[in-house]
C-alpha cells in the first residue's frame, strides 16, 4: 500500500474509533502498522485481560477468530469486530468439536485443560482454560494427582508434560508456523552468529526447543529480549514480534528463524496477516464482520476462561 493510502486510513480509523467508542486491540504477530495504531498490543492472555476490563462500546480484534471470539464470551455486551473472519488458525482448526467430544469420553475422569488458541465449542467441553503464558501454572495448580487431558497443540503440551511431570495424554494438533522452522538452518544461523541467543515459543517442536536459550510465549519473548544483555537474538516465534522487539530494544538485531521451506519467505502466520489497515478502516465503517455466538456457548465457554483468570490474577500472570 502506498504511504499516501495508509496515512489517509490511518487518520480515518483515529476518526472513526472516537466517534463510536471503539477500542483496537492488536496481537504481537500484527504487522508493525496495526501495532502502532492499536490502543493495546499484546499476548493472548493479556489481550483476554483487556477485553474483560475496558469502557469501550465496540471491541475490534486485530487478531485471530478464536482470539475475537474469547472477546466475545467475556464481553459478550460488546460488538466485536474482526476485520476478516477468514483469519482462522491452523492449531484451533486441528482440534473439531464433534472429534473432540469423541476423544474425552474416550478417556474419562481427565480434567480437561485447554489451550486458548481453539473454538468457542471446544471451550465449552473445557474444564480450564490456559495460554503459553500460563499452561505450566495452571496445570501445577490442579492436584498432583489428576489426570489431564491437554489441547490442542502436541508441542506446548509436550513441553507442560515435561516441565510438570503430570499424568497428561496430549491431543495431536500443531500450528504450521511453530512447525516449519528449520533446525538445520538456525544452526547455521548461530554459527554464522555464534554469540547470539536463540528464543523460541512453546509451540515450536522438541529438538528447537532443546538447543534453545530460552523458552516463553510472546510477551516473554519479549520481556527476556529487553532484560538480556545479548545482542544477537534468533526468533522462533511468528515474526511479528520482532516489531516490538526492535522499537524497544534499537540496537540489537533480530533473526527471524526461518523456515523449513525457503521459499514461504520468512516465518509469518498468514491467518494473521490477513488484517490489514484498509480492511480495519472498513469493518470500524461498516461496523462488520462481527462476532456472534450463541448464548449457550457463552456461558459454557466463560466459565474454563474466568477459572483460567482468577489463578492468573491469584499467580499475578
Ligand atoms: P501467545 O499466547 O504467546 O500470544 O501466542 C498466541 C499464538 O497464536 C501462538 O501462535
Ligand atoms: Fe494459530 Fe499458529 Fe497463527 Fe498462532 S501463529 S494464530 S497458533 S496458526
């Protein structure tokens, strides 16, 4: 888009979001433009925390649908607005409802702990639900003996399973970002840098996070890259991030780790570039696409995401 185009939708979405009373609420793997217009920028669990917790009338989720639609479920007196519902999620979509259902009464008397990036419906059959900000906390904070079902990612619930020692039977999905990366060539990358860190998020698979330095969601990621005092950092999370990482931190450099498949470029979610400035200009206008679910599947769904809540608020997550 040229600069012209995007400052006039930038100055038109200022416009529209005081007129109406609308808030943007922006994920990490934006790209850096929705970032710096967005009234908040963060992880998947502070950004369930702002949408249970501000005087806005209208919620407009630069995200992902399952992210708009946790939203939705906590703010349900709310309009939310996603700017193209055809920003999925290739984690949310491993895990289907009726599959789902199928796979805990299969195994009953597991309590069932669920990560946030899934469908209200699976939210629904949940007992608990967590984020990669808080998976470990939360299941450390069940009785040692219960046995759990984790979902929906096979690699942050291999990573749960192995930081808690819990009876855990994992269900088998993956996001295809945290899955592509190539070990080969962030090996490479760290001997052609030998003095950088590699920073990986939990969803990425067991031998990356084996020779990683560090291990955390986004919002971790990112704390760490501030705190640490390395210069290089290799990136293995969706490279969004890096926006963040580079405006507080100028003097470092950021490596996206790349991808198994060198020609997609670099490691980008393409459910979440699918927002862009001219689509938020439009939805705000237009007031749709908005998030709709039915009433039954807000009250069953809220209850495993306030659980998830009241132990992060008690844990100080
Ligand atoms: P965070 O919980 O770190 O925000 O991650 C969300 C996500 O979609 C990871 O792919
Ligand atoms: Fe889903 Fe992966 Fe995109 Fe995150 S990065 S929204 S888990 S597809």
């Amino acid at each position: 888009m040229d600069h012209v185009k995007a400052e006039e939708y930038i100055e038109g979405i200022k416009r529209l979001r005081t007129e109406k009373n609308a808030i943007i609420l922006a994920h990490y793997y934006q790209t850096g433009d929705i970032q710096d217009i967005a009234d908040f920028v963060g992880d998947s669990l502070a950004l369930s925390q702002k949408a249970a917790s501000n005087n806005a009338d209208i919620i407009l989720f630069a995200g992902v649908k399952f992210m708009a639609e946790t939203a939705k479920i906590l703010a349900p007196g709310k309009k939310v607005l996603l700017p193209d519902l055809n920003a999925g999620c290739s984690l949310a979509d491993s895990c289907k409802a009726e599959d789902f259902k199928k796979f805990i009464d299969d195994n009953p008397g597991r309590t069932v702990v669920t990560y946030v990036n899934t469908t209200a419906e699976i939210k629904a059959l949940s007992d608990i639900i967590c984020t990669s900000s808080n998976a470990v906390q939360i299941v450390e904070s069940l009785p040692v003996d219960e046995k759990i079902i984790f979902a929906p990612d096979r690699n942050l619930g291999n990573y749960v399973l192995n930081k808690t020692g819990r009876d855990i039977i994992i269900w088998n999905g993956a996001c295809h970002v945290h899955e592509e990366f190539s070990l080969e060539a962030i090996l490479k990358i760290k001997k052609e840098h030998p003095e950088s860190k590699l920073i990986v998020h939990p969803e990425c698979e067991l031998p990356i996070r084996m020779v990683s330095d560090f291990i955390g969601s986004t919002s971790a990621l990112l704390l760490y890259s501030k705190k640490d005092d390395a210069r290089t950092y290799i990136i293995a999370t969706e490279a969004g991030i890096i926006h963040q990482m580079q405006k507080e931190n100028p003097d470092k450099l950021f490596i996206p780790a790349p991808p198994k498949d060198s020609t997609c470029g670099c490691s980008e979610c393409n459910f979440m570039k699918l927002i862009t400035l001219e689509k938020i200009y439009n939805c705000l206008k237009s007031e749709s696409p908005e998030i709709t679910l039915d009433e039954d599947i807000i009250l069953k769904a809220k209850k495993p995401i306030l659980r998830m809540m009241e132990i992060s608020k008690k844990l100080g997550l």
